[in-house]
C-alpha cells in the first residue's frame, strides 16, 4: 500500500442558501469550477496529471445532474485526461470522495485526484430529488426511516442533551468561527469566488451571526415539534428506543446546520507525483472507513465509525490531537464527546455548520481542510474528521502530520 | 350458479344486469356472485345486439358487505398449507384475482357501461361501481360510498386502490382508502368517485340516457397518454403525503390495521404502473395481508364472533321470546343518565327514579347533550325525549319489564334499593345492577326472588360503548339471563355472559393488566419502558396510564374490600403497596386530580411523574423490551384462562369480542383467547412458562388449560 498525502486545499466561502444569498447567481458547476481552477493555479500544475476528480452532491439533477464531477472539470478548463464523477453518501459525500480517492492512490493505480464536492442549495432545493427512503411504504414502514430532524431530537433526548445544552453549543460554533475568520485561520483555504469578469463576488462565510447568545436563540421555536408529534415521527422513535417516554424537540434553525451553497476541492497524490511536481505534502491520510448505523435514529453514524476506525487503528481517543465533528444538529458533536469523553476543546476549534453552514455534497471536505490548517496552525500530529449521515451512516479519516521542532 | 343478477335486455341496445340476490337482504359478492357476474358480462360483451349496459341493484342498498367467512377460511387454507414459495398465497389470491377479472372484462368488454347507484355501496359492490365507465348516484343522504377494507384488516382486492387513484387523485383517494371510512354522495362527486348526483330514483335513466349517448367503452386510464390526476407518488405535493403517512404506518401489527400499509404500498406501486400491473400489485398486497393472522383477527372477532354474540348465539335454548317495553333506572348518574337515554333511543319508555328530582332530570340533560352531538334531527329529538320521564317515586317501577339499579357502589345502599325495586315490580321482569365490583349473589341476598336478578354491568360512556357484561349470580334463572339478553339486543349492545365472581371478567382481566404493570414499577423497571411495553403490545394506553384514567383511589377501594371481603384467602399483590402510596402518602388520585402516575399538564400533555423513581427505584439493568411487552400481553391472556377455568367465563368467543370491546384490547391479536392461536399454542405455552420462571408464577398457564391446549394444539378449530 503507498501513502496518500494531502497536498492542497480549498473551498468556497459558504454563501447563504436562498435568492438573497451572494452565490444565488452562480452556477453549481462554476462553484466547482473556481475550487478546481485555484488548485491548478496555486500549485502552478499540469492539470494533465490529474486522474480524476470526484465530487459530492446530494442533489444531482437538473443543474446539478448527469454527473457534475465532470462537468466541473470541463467547466474548469482542465486537461481532457482528467476524468470527472458525482457521488452521493448524503451529507458524508464531501469526505467519502476523499476516501475513494485515497483509496485508488493507496493501491497505486492513480497518482493525482481532487476530491471534494458542491452544493447550490440556493439553486437546487434540498429534497428536491425526490427518492425512496422515506415515500416508498415499503423501505419507509419496515425500516421506520423517519425525517432527520425529529431522530436528531430523538438522539438529544437519549443522550439527554436539552435546549440549554444544544443552544450553549450553538453559541460557541458561532463565537469559534468568528473568532477564526477574524483571527485569519481560514485565508489560506478560503477562496474568493469571483464574477465573470473576475470581480469579487464573496470572500467571507456569510451565513455566521457573531452575536448569538442563549438569549437570542431561546426565541427560536423547535423546529421539528409539529411534525414529531403530530405526524406520528415521535411515534417512531420511541417504538425503537422504548426507555424514553417521549421525544423532547430541542432543535432549530439557531442550533442546526445552516443552509447554504458552497463548493471545496482536496488534492491528493502519491509521495512521487509530489516529487514530480515540487509540491510539499501537508497531512497524510492514515485511516479512513465508512459504517452503517441504526437508520431510525440516523446520528450514531459517527459513533459507529470512529470506534470502527480506532479498532482498525489500534489508536484511542487520547492519540487523537484535534476533531472535526460535522455539527448537522448540536446533539450530534454534543454526542460524540459524551461518547467518547473528548475534551471540547479539542473539537470543532474553529467552528462549524452551525455557524458558517453545511454545502452538504461539499461539507465533508471542508470539514478535512478546517482539520489540516488547525493541525498546522497548532503544531499538532493527528487528527480526525467524522459525518453523520443519513439514513443511518458515518465516514470517518484520520490524518497525520510531521510536527516541526 | 346463484341468480343474483337478472338480464333485461330491451330494444333500443341497452342490456340492464339488476343485481338482486334472492338468498340474502344485501348485495354481497360472495365467491358466486363473482363468478355469475362474470358469466353476465361476458355474455353482454359477446352480445351483437347489446350496444351498451347498465347496471343497477334491485334492493334498497347497492351492494354492502365482505364475506368475511370465505376470507377466514381462506386463511385457514393458507395456514396449514404445506406448499412453498409464491405457490402458498393461490387460495389468497382466489378471494381477489376472480373480481379483478370480471371488472377488467366489464371496463376492456369494448362496449359503454354506466352504473345507477340508488343505496349504499361500500367494498366490493363500490369497486364494481368504479370499474363502470360511468356512475350516476341517487342524492340521497343516507346512501354511503367508499371502502371499509381496513376496518377489517384488509387491503381492498377488487382493483379499489388502482381505480380510486385514477378517478380521484392520490391526495384524495389515499385518506378514504386508509381511514377506511364512506363519504357521501356529494363529497364523492367532488372528488371524482361519481360522475353525477341525480334526484333519487333518477339514477338508471340517467345512465340509460348516457348509453344512448354512444359513449366510448375506454377507460382513461386504458388510453395512452393517460395522467394520474395530481401525478403519481413521486409528484410535487403528492410525495409529501406518502412521508407524512408512512411514519403511523411503523409501528407495526400492533398499532394498526395489518391493511394500511398494504394500501398504501399498493397506491404507492400503482400509481407508476398501468392498471394491470397495479391489480397485480393490489393483488399480492392484498393476499400478504390475509396471509397475516391479524387480518383473520379483525374478522373474526371483529365480525364473526361479534354477530354471533349480537344474535344471542349464547341465549339459554328454549327460553320464551321477550321484548322490553318500559325500563326503570334507579339512580340517575352519569351511568344511570346513559343507561336511560341508550334504552330511549332504541324506543323503550323509561322512567329515570332518583332520590332528587333534580338529579332524575340531568337525566333529560344528558340525553340532550348526547343527541346534541350525535346530530340527531329534532324530530327525532322530540321523539326520544318524550320517553323519557325523571321522577323520585319507585312506585313509577310498575310495569317495567326491565329495572337497572344505578345507585353508588355500596352494598348495603344496593341491596336496600334493589328490595325497594323488586317490591314495586311484578310480572315477567328481569331486575338488573350495573355493579362493576360488588358480587351479584351478594346483592342477591336481600331480594325475594333472586332467580330474577342479574348482573347488567354496561360501560362508560353508555351510549357509544356496545359492550353489556351479563352476570349470573348463584340464583339466576335461564329465563332472566335470556331476557336480559333480549334486553341488550333491544338497545343495540353486544352482549356477553358471565358467572359472578369478583371483578366479573372485563374489570378482572383488565386489573391483571394493570397490576402487572405495577408489579414491574416495584421491580425497578423503568415506568417509561413499562408505559411503552404495553402500547407496543398494541394496548392503547400503557398500564400506569389505565390506572390514572380508572381513578387510584377506586382502584384501592376495591382492592381493600376484596381484602375485607376474602379474608385470609386474599391474595396479596405487589401493587397494593403502590397503590396505597400514591394515594395515601403522595395524595395522588389519577386523572380526575391532574396527578397520578402522570402528571396532567393544563396544555393538556402529560408526562410521568417523576416521584416515581424517588419511590421506586429505577434499577441499573432494565430487562429486554419484548420481556416487558409479553408480560403485560401475558398476564391478561393467562388471566382469562382462569377465568375459564373457574367457569367464569364459558365461551371463548365472548373473552375476545369482551376484551376488544371492554378495554380496547388490540383487535390485531383477536383477544386473550385468540392471542394463543395467533402466536400459536405451543409457542404461547413455552413463553408463558419461560415468562413464568422468570418473573413469576402468576405467568404460569393453568395445568388444566395448558394440558388441552398442547393436546389440540389450538384453541378455535
């Protein structure tokens, strides 16, 4: 097995997913496209050498559709010989396209890809590609798959998480990403997405609102309640977790991932093509894996994985410097710590969805990227990246780093 | 060949099928009537000279009814078939496949067909309805249209849910389809199920005149470039009711009927396919359904053992005819009220005597209250009240063929106003308490002729529960039991028989429920594992939550006298001890005072009360779900096979329709006796012993039973 490096990183800044939102005009492709171009550019590198690009996509129709993996990279002007794919593992998309990448460089039969993903969610509606998992009787009633936010409540009534704990939580992915912007921590990764004319169009994450407080949050009403209780999805939940005498609604639009449009790329290679090309590996990848999880609940993907990985690994929580939870709803990384006893300091450093939005085919990589430059600034060894994912799954990768004296 | 439906040909083309069934007062499509109407059609449809048809029915009602028996033994067929693979489900699908047939014959034939609805159509006579290419309905108000498969257990298999769906949309078929309820003919005609409402009577020369009108023999849904109105499941708007809809569906058997989730799989399929690949997934949808026991379940119980007992299957043999004319109720409480207003409604003449005038005339409140909500015509209103007549004098008793005691739950002020009531009566009467925890021979022993008295035990609220528990006492006679029965069928409820004992059969099996719940409370189960163990069961409400609704201070009450009452043959429970604490130390007496074992929110939500775990430690490994949901199954089905044992109860049949209709037993399981089949006896008899050893004898089957049942190997044949 050869060792997968990362080279490179960029994405998108996260623009607010609506009509009013600063990314609205631009195509989900052109997203893609400007991460693909600042890689080549920053790199000064022969697109000819990369093998191919994938990205994640939740939803791949209409402008997203018939793979946008290579239409971005036709869009992007890149060689002929770079190939270009869409996958979908939901919101894990982003960090599975960086597994299957490691995958095909770890077996030595590529050298150079770019993985990463794109979400116009302004463009392209959330929910709008329809699908089976929770309209079709027959996977939706024998598998009780039930709508994400109520199992989210339902995982921060297991884990006893209430609106004090998920708001406080929320407070902080807001004061950490604020407090990352203006400290710097993003100028490396962060691209400034231009027009077609090369004028500025967003430089900065807009969805983050540095003035949250408990008090500001606390006006916000659950947003899951009706349909919980109402619908029969609270139903669900405690037929398959009967200890619980109900589902306490605990979430909102303050405490959940935000919406937006936004787009990243990673570039992985081989220690030869960095050679070849002069390029300096920042991280290596030295673990990644995937699992299936309680699909009712959804959220113990990240459980599932991490434990799968540090088995493999023969690691524990206490070799891991830094992680990157995705915060698709404040009970999740809230859980993972309990879980694992992590230190909450060491967790989400520089915010996260909560705060700055979840591009959900994109998330995964920016999570990956968000982990290497806080590994560098801190001079830290080993870090992991984990999403849950829907449906009941979790994508994990471990990175690692020479430390400097 | 049945002669149900008659052929009348006339000259200007148009051939008239009127359906009439000589051998039964509705419409049904039994296995025949199916056959023969294919033959009729086919015929019409070979027909030169036939240019159109119309259907129409000769009765009062179009067609109505399932032919429950022939499914049951359908399913019978299946369950001891040893065929494999798909080849089992041949005798399911022989209940579906032959009306789907003759209706694609009647819709593809090539020639117009238009059906006069004048009557209810309901099920398999309303599937014939939509397979016509034209529905002209009779406005009449009474007359209901839609399809009640899921009431019992069913998917509906003559090619209703494709149909409805392309007549009416997703959005407003798959509501009717899954509540399983009728509409009226206006509301039916809004959402495209009939063509057009006509003055009644009108129907058939309306659809002869669209006949002659040469109309095409097409179906919409059989042209090319056919679209489901609204778009099909995965259309914008229609997805987001199968999400909506699916989540009720989850729980499985035990919360609803075993058809909803084959209906709307079979809405779901179809509605992307043709019709013939629809009926085929209609079809299997509709045999995976009665290949699950549930479904015989709702059946039997819910319609064969029901009618049986509602046509006084169990009356004594050779006891004379009876017919009530004037009832006397003594005591005109909440009980006493709906007692009266129940027997006026069905015609009887009753005198409401209480000891205040005033109370005797909530009498006439209640009844105006209850007819207020029932929407009944003021006519009729009129009618009903004129019966009625509250009083203070006993003496009123004379001439009641029919007197219930209502009074308060204590013997000595029964057994004084039963002796008062049996004075002032004579003649052929039946006399009657509405007792729920005194001992009927108890009672007995103040009156003079104790072989006249009974126990008449009706349930809350009077009016809308069908349930009447009849309780023999050592004394009653065939012919007081017999007219107490007659009695129940005058007003409408569903009897059953019972020897006295205490707490009958219905509050004794419930109270197992209950304090099987409470035992598991002082064990340290966790009171929210225990609440859901019982509703995953299928219970509507959990045990802890039952004893709220029942009132803890009642339920202490009668356990006390129980205990006064037996002496040192009284057995202690657990759940005494509970009991006692909730209401002595914690001053916490259920629902009526918003505390009990929940708290009552003013919001109108409720969440346990947390003291429970302060007082009853919550231990530190809770037993496996399934241990908790079969306890509290368990406990009422072993308690009911005592019941048999001691010969308090004497027919199964009347421990299930009792269970389901008393407490809202889970019709999915049939009933406590019908549960051991449903589960199968040998099965049962292993889990009750293994549940047994576990937890405690209380679980064991009682040798008596346990010994028939593994020599029979089940309970029903």
């Amino acid at each position: 097995m050869l060792d997968c490096f990362i080279y490179d990183h960029v994405r998108t800044p996260r623009g607010r997913g609506r009509s009013a939102g600063a990314l609205h005009a631009i195509p989900a492709s052109e997203l893609a496209a400007q991460t693909l171009r600042a890689l080549r550019d920053r790199n000064d590198l022969d697109t000819a050498l990369i093998d191919d690009v994938i990205l994640g996509c939740l939803t791949p129709i209409n402008e997203q559709g018939s793979n946008i993996g290579r239409v971005s990279v036709l869009r992007a002007g890149y060689a002929d010989s770079a190939a270009g794919v869409q996958i979908n593992r939901y919101c894990g998309s982003g960090l599975d396209a960086v597994n299957f990448a490691a995958g095909q460089i770890a077996s030595g039969q590529l050298d150079l890809l770019v993985a990463g993903g794109v979400e116009s969610m302004s463009r392209v509606w959330m929910g709008s590609e329809g699908g089976a998992l929770y309209t079709d009787p027959r996977v939706a009633i024998d598998r009780s798959t039930v709508s994400q936010g109520v199992s989210a409540d339902g995982l921060a009534t297991l884990g006893g998480f209430d609106r004090t704990a998920v708001d406080e939580y929320a407070v902080v992915s807001q004061s950490r990403a604020h407090a990352a912007w203006e400290a710097g921590h993003f100028d490396r990764s962060v691209i400034t997405v231009t027009d077609h004319l090369g004028a500025p169009v967003l430089a900065r994450d807009e969805h983050i609102r540095p003035g949250t407080t408990l008090e500001s949050l606390s006006a916000l009403k659950p947003s899951f309640e009706e349909l919980g209780r109402k619908y029969g999805l609270d139903d669900v939940i405690v037929s398959r977790y009967p200890h619980i005498e109900r589902v306490e609604h605990v979430h909102h639009a303050g405490n959940a991932s935000g919406i937006v449009d936004g787009a990243a790329g990673i570039l992985l290679g081989t220690e030869e093509i960095g050679h070849r090309t002069g390029m300096k590996p920042r991280a290596r990848i030295t673990a990644f894996t995937t699992s299936g999880s309680e699909p009712t609940i959804v959220f113990t993907g990240p459980e599932v994985a991490i434990k799968k990985m540090l088995k493999r690994t023969g690691l524990c929580v206490s070799d891991i410097d830094l992680w990157e939870v995705n915060e698709a709803f404040a009970a999740v990384p809230l859980d993972v710590m309990a879980k694992f006893d992590l230190d909450p300091e060491c967790v989400n450093v520089d915010g996260g969805a909560i705060a700055m939005g979840h591009p959900i085919g994109a998330t995964g990589a920016m999570l990956l990227g968000t982990l290497v430059d806080a590994l560098e600034r801190k001079n830290l060894k080993r870090g992991i990246a984990v999403l849950c994912i829907g449906a009941g799954m979790g994508t994990a990768v471990m990175v690692e780093r020479e430390m400097s004296a | 060949m049945t002669n149900a439906f008659s052929i009348n040909k006339s000259a200007d083309g148009i051939a008239t099928i009127t359906w009439d069934d000589p051998d039964q007062s509705t419409n049904l499509l039994t296995a025949d009537a199916v056959d023969a109407f294919h033959v009729a059609v086919s015929s019409l449809m070979a027909d030169d000279g036939v240019t159109g048809i119309l259907i129409e029915s000769g009765k009062s009602l179009f067609s109505a009814g399932h032919d429950v028996d022939r499914l049951i033994d359908a399913y019978n067929v299946f369950s001891d078939s040893n065929a494999e693979g798909a080849e089992r489900y041949e005798p399911l699908l022989d209940q579906c496949r032959p009306l789907q047939s003759a209706l694609r014959t009647l819709e593809t034939g090539g020639k117009p067909v238009a059906v006069a609805i004048e009557g209810s159509a309901l099920g398999g006579g309303f599937e014939v309805c939509l397979a016509a290419h034209r529905r002209y309905v009779g406005d009449n108000s009474e007359t209901k249209l839609g399809f009640p498969d899921v009431t019992l257990g069913l998917v509906p298999g003559g090619g209703g849910t494709q149909r409805a769906i392309r007549l009416a949309g997703i959005k407003a078929a798959l509501p009717l389809l899954l509540e399983g309820r009728s509409v009226n003919v206006t509301k039916a005609a809004e959402i495209g199920l009939v063509d057009e409402v006509v003055s009644p009577g009108e129907a058939a020369s309306a659809a002869r005149a669209w006949l002659k009108t040469e109309p095409s023999a097409t179906q919409a849904w059989d042209e090319k470039k056919f679209k489901l109105p609204g778009g099909d499941a995965h259309a914008p708007g229609v997805s987001m009711l199968f999400d909506l809809t699916n989540p009720s569906l989850c729980a499985g058997r035990s919360k609803t009927s075993p058809g909803k989730a084959g209906v709307v799989a079979a809405v779901y399929e179809g509605s992307m396919a043709t019709m013939d690949q629809g009926l085929a997934s209609e079809a299997q949808y509709f045999a995976k359904t009665l290949a699950d026991p549930s479904a015989r379940n709702f059946m039997r119980t819910g319609v064969t053992f029901k009618d049986e007992l509602r046509k006084l299957a169990r009356r004594p043999s050779g006891a004379p005819d009876w017919q009530p004319r004037k009832v006397g109720v003594v005591g005109v409480g909440m009980m006493g009220a709906g007692i009266a207003y129940t027997c006026a409604r069905s015609g009887l003449d009753v005198v409401m005597i209480d000891q205040d005038q005033a109370q005797a005339e909530k009498g006439i409140a209640y009844a105006e209250k209850a007819m207020a909500r029932a929407k009944i015509d003021d006519a009729t209103q009129a009618e009903i009240l004129g019966r009625l007549h509250p009083t203070t004098d006993l003496a009123a008793l004379d001439g009641a063929d029919l007197a219930i005691e209502a009074v308060f739950e204590s013997v000595e002020l029964k057994r004084d106003i039963l002796k008062k009531m049996e004075d002032a009566l004579s003649g052929d009467y039946c006399l009657a308490s509405n007792t729920t925890s005194l001992l009927i021979s108890e009672l007995a022993e103040a009156l003079d002729a104790p072989e006249r008295f009974l126990g008449m035990h009706f349930f809350s609220p009077v009016d809308r529960m069908e349930l009447l528990e009849i309780i023999s006492g050592e004394g009653t006679d065939d012919n007081c039991l017999a007219h107490a029965m007659d009695a129940a069928k005058a007003i409408g409820k569903t009897p059953i028989t019972v020897r006295d004992s205490r707490g009958f059969y219905t509050s004794r099996v419930v109270t197992s429920y209950e304090f099987e719940g409470l035992r598991m409370l002082t064990e340290g189960v966790a009171p929210a594992l225990i609440e859901n163990g019982g509703k995953l069961g299928g219970m509507p409400f959990g045990p802890l939550n039952l004893l709220d609704l029942t009132a803890l201070d009642l339920n202490l009450l009668i356990r006390r006298e129980a205990k006064a009452a037996l002496g040192s043959a009284f057995q202690e429970h657990p759940g005494d001890a509970v009991l006692e604490a909730m209401v002595e130390t914690h001053d916490r007496m259920g629902r009526k005072t918003s505390a009990g074992f929940y708290d009552y929110h003013p919001d109108r939500t409720k969440t346990l009360w947390r003291g429970l775990s302060e007082n009853w430690a919550v231990a530190s490994e809770q037993p496996p779900i399934q241990d908790v949901i079969d306890r509290l199954l368990y406990a009422q089905s072993i308690e009911t096979l005592h019941c048999m044992a001691e010969g308090v109860v004497t027919d199964p049949r009347e421990a299930d329709v009792g269970a389901v209709l008393g407490w809202s037993y889970p019709l999915t399981w049939g009933g406590p006796v019908s549960f051991i089949d449903t589960v199968g006896a040998a099965a049962f008899l292993q889990r009750a012993n293994d549940l047994a050893s576990t937890y405690g004898n209380h679980l064991a089957p009682p040798d008596v039973i346990a010994d028939r049942l593994r020599s029979k190997g089940r309970v029903y044949v």
